[in-house]
C-alpha cells in the first residue's frame, strides 16, 4: 500500500470505530420471567405479556440506524433485580426502559403510567413500588444482596430513592414521552408521570423509567395488554418515546462538541454554611455538591433566579444544563445544603460526590 492508501485505511478504521461508539443504546428490561409470573389475573400473566412487548420495542427499534438494543432477558428466565442492572450498567447503555403491568385488588383500575426514581409518600406509588420490589423474595440472600431491603416496609421503598439521582431530567423526560406516546396510539386512560422507589431501577447509572403498561387485574385492559394487537400498539408508542428521546438528547450529544464540557467553571466558593470543625465527615478528595434543578435553559447563576440562593454553579452536560448549589468536602454540610434548598423548594434535590473531577457514586463517596 501506498502511504496515501495507508493513511486512507487508517482514517476509514477511525471513523468505522467512531460510528459504532456513537450508537444510541438502550437496555430493554422485561419484568419479571421464568419462576416469577408478577401480576396474573384473569389468565392475563404479567411474565409474558412484558416480554411480548419487549420483543416487539426492540424489533421495532432494531431497523433504526445506528441504535443498539440490549435486553435483559429474551425468553422466560428469572433474572434477579441485581442482575439486571448489571447487564444495563456493564453494556454502558444510554436508556434503560423496564416493562411491566400494573394490578390491583381494585379491578377496575385501569390505565397507564411511568415512574422515575423518587420519594414519594403516596400510598398508591408505594404500593406499586412495593408490589414490583417483593420479587426479590424468589432471590436467595434477598436481604443481603439488598442492604437488608425489606419489600414490605414503606421506609424501606423510601429509602431506595433518597441516593443520587443525576440522571432525574432525562428520565422525567422519557417518562413524559411515553405517557404522551400511550395517548396518542392507545384508548387507555393516561395516569401520568410517577415517582417511587424501585429496586430495579436502583443501581442503574443511566436515565431509566418503569412502566406500567396497563392493569391485568382489570378484564378489558388485561384482554387489550394480553392481545399481540394491544401489544403492537403499546410497543408503538413506547418504540416513538424512545426515538424521541434518543433525537432530543443523544443526537445533541454525540455531535462534535465534547461530551462534557463545563459551561462556567467558578472558583469553588465558600458556602453560607459554616464549615464544621470536626474532620469526622470530610471524605479524602471528594467534594459533595447539591443539584437543584437541570433545564435545558440556560440562566445567570444569580440568587433572585434560585429562590434567593446563592453559590449556584452551573454544568452543561449533554443537552441540558445541571444547576448545583454549594460545594463542600464534608458530608455533613452538604447535608445541611440539601436541608436548605429543600426548604426553598428545590424538594427533588439531591447531592452529587465528585471525586478527581468526576462524579462517583455516593454511597462509594460516603464510605
Ligand atoms: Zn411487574
């Protein structure tokens, strides 16, 4: 080969490498499978149902360019909570949509719904919650595996929410769109966008959503999920939320700008908090910041824009900017800053650990 040709050949292996980095790649998780039926009423079994529609999510999705789909089970197998986040997390997926049908005692109950990660005190979230987390009772070592999860007690389900939510603005966002998404291609009432406690969702370092396609404990709603007709309309609607998506945010993304690049970096400042004397809290070169909002707008960091607080700093990341308030090296204080923009309405904060300039996980950062 000529230089030229050699050159040629090794431009061409760059860009083939560089195209395959940037598919989008989302983790199809369909609940439940193998021992675990989930939710079976009326013949109607959740188990299958959810892989039906999952199967039909990814073929849909299979005949974009450039989009890889994951799955965490293709056929009825029992795969622990565990596992399956795993499999999302290893595959460094971009979304990850887990699929499962909602029940109740009530039968008329009827409709759809998508949660995202968060605290909630609603007693009908809860129990939604604790219905999908009680699975892992079929898991040996449940209890171990799960820091002592107990899937029967409330503060147990509250207590999987409050950790590190970075991601809560894209998953709001896919949430959104496959609630729209189930209105515009199904008859199914719309139950809105929800936020609860789910095991599966917990250990999971990507935007992520749980959807509850519908109600088998309800006679007609559980024939429609049942039907493969239901099935490829759900599917639908689900494949187009995931699309849209992937063009709101990962196309931004994977443009030419980097993909993270810090908008205004500010001296770290001092916060009002007084810093604590006693050493006990400051973890060795982490430093805790609390993220109050994240917008796709951009605003001037000043306090009348953040309810009177001040210290806001501001990152772009992806497509959207990620507003925090405070920077500290104890976790003490930065508990004491997510007190404060709790208390200004800022109610689905959370803190972020940063470690050699990027953002570790804080229950690593804590120990
Ligand atoms: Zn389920």
């Amino acid at each position: 080969m000529t230089k030229l040709a050699q050159l040629l050949f090794v431009l061409l292996l760059t860009i083939t490498a560089q195209s395959q980095t940037k598919k989008f790649k989302v983790v199809l998780d369909a609940g439940h499978g193998g021992k675990d039926y989930g939710a079976t009423y009326h013949g109607n079994i959740e188990k299958k149902i959810s892989l039906n529609t999952v199967l039909k999510v990814g073929e849909i999705l299979s005949k974009e360019s450039n989009i890889e789909v994951v799955y965490t089970r293709k056929t009825d197998v029992f795969v622990e909570l565990n596992e399956r986040a795993n499999i999302a997390n290893r595959s460094k997926g971009h979304l990850f949509v887990s699929m499962h049908c909602n029940a109740n005692d009530n039968q008329a109950a009827a409709g759809n719904e998508t949660y995202v990660m968060g605290v909630t005190r609603n007693a009908a979230n809860l129990e939604v919650a604790k219905k999908e987390n009680a699975v892992v009772t079929l898991e040996s070592d449940y209890k171990i595996k799960y820091d002592g999860f107990d899937p029967k007690s409330p503060e147990s389900v509250m207590g999987i929410s409050i950790m590190q939510e970075e991601n809560i603005q894209q998953s709001i966002d896919i949430a959104g769109k496959v609630q729209q998404a189930f209105t515009k291609f199904t008859t199914s009432k719309n139950r809105g966008v929800k936020q609860a406690g789910f095991l599966v969702l917990r250990e999971i370092i990507m935007p992520r959503v749980l959807i509850e396609m519908g109600f088998v404990s309800n006679k007609n709603e559980g024939a429609f999920l049942n039907s493969s007709e239901g099935q490829n309309k759900l599917a639908e609607a689900i494949s187009k939320a995931i699309l849209g998506y992937r063009d709101d945010f990962f196309k931004l993304e994977s443009g030419v700008t980097p993909k993270k690049d810090v908008v205004k970096k500010e001296e770290p400042k001092k916060t009002d908090v007084k810093p604590s004397t006693d050493n006990k809290t400051a973890v060795d070169g982490v430093t805790f910041k609390v993220q109050i909002s994240a917008s796709g707008k951009k605003l001037e960091t000043l306090p009348k824009n953040f309810k009177g607080l001040k210290n806001i700093s501001i990152e772009k990341e992806n497509a959207i900017y990620k507003y925090f308030y405070g920077t500290t090296t104890s976790y003490a204080i930065a508990k004491q800053l997510l007190a404060d923009a709790n208390a200004k309405g800022y109610s689905s904060s959370f803190i972020v650990a940063i470690k050699n300039g990027k953002k570790i996980k804080l229950s690593e950062a804590i120990k």
